[in-house]
C-alpha cells in the first residue's frame, strides 16, 4: 500500500501499543479515499490545516482517539472516534452533514503484531482484510448514506421574483380564512367610494351609512314618516329603500296610521 510506509515512519516515534498502530492504519486509509486530516478533538482547533499526516497529539489519549477529518472538496466532514476496550478497538465514524453514522469493531491481536511495533515489515497483520473491513464497514457506509440523503433532498431552483413580488410597499390582498372566497369585489376606483349610499337598490360598493335592514339581525318597523310633521305619501319611500331616517325611530306624526299591509 503505497504511502503507508512513509506515514508509519513519520510517526513511529510516537507508535508505542497496537492501538496506536492501528489507528495510524486507518489515518492512512481515510487519506488514500480522499480525506485530510484536520485536527484532533471534538470541536475545530486553531491549529486545523489538511494534512495527509497525523496531527499533533493525535495518540495523547491511549484509551479514546479523536480525529476529525474533510473530504477533499469540502464536501463533507468526518468526525472518527477509536476507543480501546481490553484487546478490541471500536471505531465510530460521524459526518456532520447528514448526521450518519458507521460504527467497526476490530481485534487488535489480528491485525498487528504487538512484538515488532517499530518494524513497518512486521508490525501490520492480514493488511488486506483488515483494509477491506475498514473500507466496508466505514467508509462504504458512510459515502452511501451521504449520497442517499442528498440525492432524497435535491437543490430546489425557483423562478427569480417580479418586481411586483419584491416590493416592500405593496400591501397583500387579505381573504378571511374561510373555505370560500367573499362574494363582493373591489371598488372600480376611489372616485366609487359613497357610491351605494347614492343608489336606494345597494348595487354598488362603497356606502357608508350603516344599514338596519342589511345588518343580519331581525328587522324592525320603521316608519318612514317619523321625524316628520306629516306623513310621506304613499310611494315616496321605495320599499327595501336605504335612507338616513329623518327623525328619532318610533316618533310618528299626528295623524292616523295607515295600513301598513297597504304599503
């Protein structure tokens, strides 16, 4: 595997137990399948660069390794854990984006020899399957689900907006919420404003006086007459006619009533 030599003698100093060793594999694995490292820990660092090597301090921690990871085009990022118990290594793979995770179990004992560590030659065990339960196990894994969510979540484009659209001053139209449109319409212009207060049959939009016998509420009598020192004669009054009443509801002329089926 090319560039694993070189990677294991940059950090042979610091390899001292088969985890260390271990981890340096799966460093070099993470770079062949296009990744870099970026630093260690949980969070980003100040001293973050790409790196094909292994970060600083990257085996201070014997029990948990932290190493977080970018793809090569910024893609995606990746944050491994690899945490020690007795003889095995579990390793815990996160990508930040789509929030997948892949998790691998390895026997440390299978795959590196714990008596040669600072021999390259001897050091690694089973190379090829050890790469290949890696490979399956995380990396596969994670590049599957990364693409499954992006190609289930496709970049929507939308049609630039009109300037009608984006004007800040434009008032929306405003509908009651109900299931139905409202049956009236708009006024033709401001000139129709008062318009209905003008037409006795209520035709057109804009009135202004308020009307009792289009209120919804049961009508009352109301004596056209009332108000006033005579009676109007029959038909002055349009029957269902709108009109501001001339006087206090309920006072009537002198006189007698008329019939009121008559009108």
């Amino acid at each position: 595997m090319a560039g694993l030599e070189v990677l294991f003698a940059s950090a042979a100093p610091a390899i001292t137990c088969t985890q260390d060793a271990l981890v340096c594999f799966l460093h070099w694995e993470m770079v062949t399948h296009g990744y870099y490292g970026l630093g260690v820990g949980d969070q980003p660092g100040p001293d973050d660069k790409k790196s094909e090597l292994l970060p600083a301090g990257w085996n201070n921690n014997k029990d948990l390794y932290v190493l977080r990871y970018e793809y090569k085009d910024g893609s995606r990022k990746l944050l491994v854990k690899a945490i020690t118990v007795e003889s095995s290594m579990i390793l815990n793979v996160l990508e930040y984006g789509s929030q997948q995770v892949a998790d691998l179990t390895l026997n440390l004992d299978d795959y590196i020899d714990a008596e040669h560590l600072g021999d390259f030659h001897r050091t690694y065990k089973n190379s090829e399957e050890l790469r290949s339960r890696i490979v399956s196990g995380i990396i596969t894994p994670i590049h599957e689900q990364w693409e499954k969510a992006s190609v289930s979540s496709p970049h929507r484009e939308f049609p630039p907006a009109t300037a009608r659209e984006v004007d800040p001053l434009r008032i929306p139209p405003h509908h009651p919420h109900t299931s139905r449109q409202p049956t009236w319409c708009d006024p033709l212009g401001p000139f129709a404003v008062g318009g209905e207060d003008l037409d006795p049959f209520g035709h057109r939009r804009g009135g202004m006086i308020v009307d009792p016998l289009r209120s919804g509420f049961p009508r009352a009598l109301i004596d056209p007459s009332s108000g006033l020192p005579n009676r109007l004669p029959p038909g002055a009054v349009p029957p269902g006619a709108r009109f501001d009443p001339f006087g206090p509801i309920g006072t009537s002329p002198p006189g007698p009533r008329p019939d009121r089926r008559g009108q």
